[in-house]
C-alpha cells in the first residue's frame, strides 16, 4: 500500500481510520501499512488523541422552556401576519371597487388623452383682425385712397369703383 | 418508519428521507410534524450550535432563530436535499454570521464562567475528587479553547465531522464548497487540533 501521508487525497483514510470510520478492507490494508510506516502511526496516535479529546467535550442540555419560547415566536410571528392581514381586509374588501372604478377612469382618461389622437388647432378666425392697431388700419386707408386717385388718374371718364 | 423512503416524484424516482417528507406534511398545514421534527433535531443543533459560538444562551437563541426559519419557509420547501442537509446549512449560515458580527464576543470568558455548568463525563461507580475534577476542568477548557481557535469554516467542518458524523458531500453541501474544499479543511482544522492537543496523551 502506497503511504497515505503522500498524497493529500489519501490523508482521508488516516482521520477515517482513526475516528474508525473506514470499512473493512480498507482497515485491514491500512493496518498493514502501519505496521513499516512510523509516520502514519504517529498521525494515528495524535489523531486518536484529538478523538478522545473531542469525545469528553459534551453541551449542557437544552433549556426546558426552548420549545415553549419557540412556539410563542411562531405564534407571534402568525398573529402578526394575520394582523397585517386583518388591517388590508378592510381595504381589499370595502375600497376595492370604488378604488377600482376610480382607477379605471383614470386609465380611461389617460387613453382618450393619448398622443397617437393629433390635436387639431382651430385656427382663429380673427386672430389678424385682432392683431391689427390702429393706426395700421389708418396706414391701410391711406393706401386704398391712394390706390383709388391713382385709378382717377388712369380712367379719367370712367364712374366711381365700386368697392 | 425507514430513514429513506423511495418515493415517485413526477415519474422519477427520488429519494425522500423521512425529514423531508414531515416537512412536506408541515407545508400541507400539519403542525404535530414540526414538532415531531423540533423533537428529534432540537438537541443536536442546538449542540452544534453551542460548539460553534460556546455560548449557550446565544447558542440557544441562534437555535430559536433556525427553527422559525425552517417554520416560515414552510410554504415554498421543495425536498431538493436531505433536510439535515438544509437545516444545518440555516445553522451554520446563522452561526458564521453571529460569529463575524462578534455577538458573542466576550464568549471566552463567559465560557470560564460557565465551565462549572458543563457537564463533564460522569464516572457512574463514584464522584470524581476535587483534583480528578480540576484536571478534567482543564482538559476540557483546553478542548474548548483549541476548537475555538479554529478559523469558522474549519471549526463547522471538524463539528459536523465529529459530532453529527456527517459524510464529506454533505458537509461540502452545507458550507456550499466543494468535497475537496472540505478534506483540506478538515485535514488542516486536525493538523491544528493534533498540534495543540498532542500532550493530552
């Protein structure tokens, strides 16, 4: 048998032969081994000390009253949820549907409001007519009397235009 | 009941170990089987836990947290691992987690004030003498201090080696490493246990 403390894989065998988990076969090469290998017998030695050492460290039993504390948890942990619960009911319940329908109005709106509908700007009739001042309006005037001897001058028989 | 049972899972066979199919039944509403599931596993992680932080009233209060953990996740358990596997994966988690948060920082010395606490192992024939009892005192201080010393990881290793004799895939489940992450750790946490200890021969 190859010494298990030459590779690192079969060091394994060494802590499960100690703490007499190996099977068998196993158990019986081994013990082969350590019968030329003082190196593996050390490592046995030292870790049957740590076995031992380990076997004597036991904890303290578990408190009396753990399940109880537990269990007042989980019930605390329950009614909490079902206190949650209890306070949303109402408001699932009762406000569901005005909320719903408020909702949905609202969606509603906001689709009739959506931008693939172009607005159409109504052009103001007026919009010109108001922009105009005074003394735009007198300048015009001015320019249709003008316009109106100039026409005088070019038809001297002809009547009055008619506007 | 067995420990495993073959059970038919949508065709596959897979199999369901008697745990897993309690906290199946827990997610069907059946609250007797967390119970039943608190009285076989409430002993051994609470120990584990004791180990970890050697602190028994944090210990005890970690323990309390692992065991609401599993109650809440109730509703979407789904059997994919040995329960033990999961239940100590909370364990641990929360455990490496109260030790980085150095809740139980002054655990060492509360450690010495509770070693009278402790149960020691107990000669059935007669009392231990007072010296018999020092030295055992000692002893296991000295154990305690050695395992303390470990680095976290290394210290669940060896404690769920030792302690819960649990096979190396699934100690590598529960720290979420691989087989040969935990043989070097393992073999390393050893090193240092056989260094420290070697005089108690």
């Amino acid at each position: 048998m190859r010494c298990p403390l030459e590779t690192r894989e079969n060091r394994e065998i060494l802590v499960a032969y100690s703490s007499r988990a190996l099977n068998a076969g196993d158990t019986e090469l081994l013990e082969a081994h350590l019968q030329t290998c003082s190196a593996c017998r050390e490592f046995v030695r030292g870790q049957r000390v740590v076995w031992e050492a380990l076997d004597g460290w036991e904890a303290a039993p578990v408190s009396a009253d753990f399940d109880r504390r537990l269990f007042a948890r989980i019930e605390q942990d329950v009614s909490w949820w079902q206190r949650m619960r209890g306070r949303l009911r109402p408001l699932l319940v009762y406000r569901a549907l005005p909320v719903t329908a408020v909702a949905a109005v609202v969606v509603a709106g906001a689709l009739l409001d959506w931008p693939w509908r172009p607005k159409v700007m109504p052009r103001p009739a007026t919009a010109q007519v108001e922009g105009l001042q005074p003394d735009q309006v007198v300048h015009a005037l001015d320019e249709m009397e003008v316009l109106n001897q100039f026409n005088h001058l070019m038809k001297p028989d002809s009547t009055e235009p008619k506007m | 009941m067995p420990e495993w049972v073959n059970t038919d899972m949508g065709g596959a066979t897979a199999a369901l170990d008697y745990d897993a199919e309690l906290m199946l039944r827990v997610k069907d509403g059946d609250g007797a089987s967390f119970g039943v599931l608190l009285e076989k596993h409430r002993s051994s992680v609470v120990h584990f836990l004791y180990r970890m932080v050697q602190h028994q009233a944090v210990a005890e209060e970690l323990a309390q947290e692992v065991f609401l953990r599993v109650y809440r996740s109730r509703g979407t358990y789904e059997p994919t691992a040995k329960f033990t596997t999961w239940l100590f994966r909370i364990a641990t988690h929360l455990a490496l987690n109260s030790l980085r948060d150095g809740k139980n920082e002054r655990s060492q010395e509360r450690l010495d004030e509770r070693s009278e606490d402790m149960p020691a192992r107990q000669v059935e024939d007669h009392r231990p003498s007072v010296e018999q009892s020092m030295v055992r005192k000692a002893a296991l201080d000295e154990v305690r201090q050695a395992v303390a010393a470990l680095p976290d990881k290394q210290r669940a290793a060896v404690l769920m080696h030792k302690y819960k004799e649990m096979e190396y895939t699934q100690i590598a489940r529960v720290l979420n490493c691989s087989e040969s992450a935990v043989k070097s750790l393992l073999f390393r946490a050893y090193e240092t246990l056989r260094a420290r200890l070697a005089h108690m021969a």
